[in-house]
C-alpha cells in the first residue's frame, strides 16, 4: 500500500504546546500517533512526550505487518497509560500528569485505529466524512442520550471535560479500538487533538485537501482554518494525516 503522510503541531493562542504528534513507518506497515497532553494537569508536554515515545518503542518491537493489530493496539496505549501512572506515583491524583490519543495502524490495504479521551480519528472518503471516533467525553454521552445536539456541543459549558485518558487512576482506561476497515484509493486518514476539529464542522475538514496536489498542503490549510476559527483562544492545534496513492 502507498501512501502519503504529514503531520502538524502549532502553539495556538497558548504559552506552551502541549501535543505531540508522531509518524513512525516500517517495511510494511504505518503507525499514526496524536497525543494531547491535558494541560490543566501538571506536566502536560512530557506526558505527551512519554506516551507518544512508548507506542513507537511498541511498535519498533514487533515484525509488521502486525499478525494481531488490535491486541497491539491495546498493549502499547496500555503500556503508555502505565508509564503515565508510574510519573505520577508520588503527586496528589489532582495534580497528575494526563493525556488523550488516537492511534491509527495502516497495513495491508486496511487501517485499524484506537483512541482515548477526546483526540480523533476521521475517515474521508469521496469528499465526506464517512466514520469518526465516538468522544470519551461529558458531551458525548449527552449525545448519545439525546440530551444536546451535534451543534450544541462546541458551546456547552462541559465541552473540555473527557471521561477517560491516559495516566492518573491506575486502572486501563476505556479504550475503544476498531476492527479492520479496508482502505481505497484516496482515502484520508487523520488523527487530531481537540485543538484541530473543536471550531470545524465535517465540511470544512474535507474542504481543507479537495483538489490539493500535495497532501500536506491540505493539513496545513486545515490547521490555518483551525486557528482561525478558535481565535484568539485557539487550543494547541495538531494532526497527522495518510492518503492512500491512487
């Protein structure tokens, strides 16, 4: 499978970037890693630091194309969780360091992804978002409950407010990992921090890469839009994104 990536990380409207975003490629397989470290807890940089760092090491460990993805999926965002814990042993749980992922696995012709907290994953295909993540978050739940609709969530009052993340209680975290999704030509995958969909709409997320010749022009232009939307209170703004080649 061909593919193209690109990744993006801008500051925003904030003192200090917090996420961290990574590509990681073998012979024949492509791990997409998006990590947002939650900067109302301490340490927010390095705990997105340590837990992007822990999936690549993971994923550096084994042969690819991975016999099992979704039992690797759930080893590494495990093994980052933990090593999350272990920096926050000896600070009060107010105080430890927290992050959100999504991690998306590209082998074979066929993706397979995970996420925690409030960082997304998106699947565009034939100029429209045809799946997304499900938050782990307050909103989301008043979502699915019929409570609030889809475009009341940007301005609700709880909208930062996720249910589960990597680090502090030292139980696994809900985790929600796909199976397996066959890809096709033009396909575009992307993993982002809630800095980059919070201000879109489905829309304007696929407006970014209609008629882009080069694909990272189109993350860029989706992280140009970003900004301008939450200006001047823009989160830290990041993704990392695939097209599969024609």
């Amino acid at each position: 499978m061909q593919i193209e990536t690109a990744e993006i990380s801008l500051l925003g409207d904030r003192a200090e970037n917090q996420d961290r975003v990574m590509i990681v490629a073998g012979d024949s397989a492509t791990l997409l890693i998006c990590i947002d470290g939650m900067g109302g807890h301490a340490d927010g940089a390095r705990a997105a630091q340590v837990a992007s760092e822990t999936i690549a090491q993971e994923f550096s460990r084994i042969s690819r194309p991975v016999l099992d993805p979704q039992g690797f999926l759930h080893r590494a965002i495990g093994r980052a969780h933990a090593n999350l814990v272990a920096m926050g042993v000896d600070r009060s749980m107010e105080s430890r360091p927290r992050a959100t992922c999504a991690v998306c696995l590209l082998q074979d012709q066929a993706a397979f992804w995970a996420h925690v907290g409030d960082s997304r994953l998106y699947l565009l295909r034939n100029q429209a978002v045809t799946q997304r993540t499900r938050d782990h978050s307050h909103v989301e739940l008043l979502l699915q409950e019929g409570l609030i609709e889809e475009d009341e969530i940007a301005d609700h009052p709880m909208r930062n407010f996720v249910e589960c993340c990597l680090g502090g209680d030292v139980r696994l975290p809900q985790m929600t990992i796909t199976g397996q999704t066959r890809l096709q030509a033009d396909d575009v995958l992307i993993a982002c921090t809630d800095g980059m969909w919070s201000g879109l709409g489905d829309e304007q997320i696929v407006s970014a890469f209609a008629g882009r010749e080069v694909f990272a022009d189109g993350l860029n232009a989706l992280g140009k839009m970003a900004l301008k939307a939450c200006s001047p209170y823009a989160d830290n703004t990041s993704a990392v994104a695939a097209r599969v080649a024609a």
